[in-house]
C-alpha cells in the first residue's frame, strides 16, 4: 500500500496541549493544584524514608488468597457430596 500524503492532515496526532483557547478532555491546564503540593515541597520524601507512607500488609494480602484457594476447594467438593 503506497501513501500518496493527501490524507496527510488527517493523520496528524497533535503532541502537548491543545490550540490556543480550545480546552482538552480534562479542562484548561491550571498549573499546580493542592494535590501537587506534596510533590513541590518534598513532604512526600520525608514521609516515605519515615516509614508514614502507607505500604501493603502482604500477610493478610497472602491469607486472602489462602482462603480464596481453599474456598476453591471446598465448595465444589461440597456440591458433589450434597448431590
């Protein structure tokens, strides 16, 4: 298949935000909010090498799945033996 570049404004993908005055799918860009903030003043970084930031508790994240397996086991061999 040959491209003949007529449908070459079609295929354009703009990079970066979009023309001046128009608004992209999440609104106009407004620069940093106070969900940022964290970010700019590096409390992020104090937090995490405290130990405050929030981590998995794998111990009951591997019970969970203990109990999902076992579950898996149980209820079909309930359901032949009620038959």
């Amino acid at each position: 298949m040959q491209h003949t570049g007529d449908d070459e404004d079609e295929d354009t993908i703009t990079l970066g935000g979009s023309e001046a005055g128009e608004y992209d799918d999440f609104g106009p860009d407004l620069g940093p909010d106070a969900r940022d903030m964290d970010l700019m003043d590096g409390s992020w970084e104090e937090r995490y090498y405290q130990g405050r930031a929030g981590s998995r508790d794998w111990q009951s994240i591997s019970i969970a799945l203990s109990l999902l397996v076992l579950l898996g086991l149980l209820v079909p061999l309930v359901l032949v033996l009620t038959r």
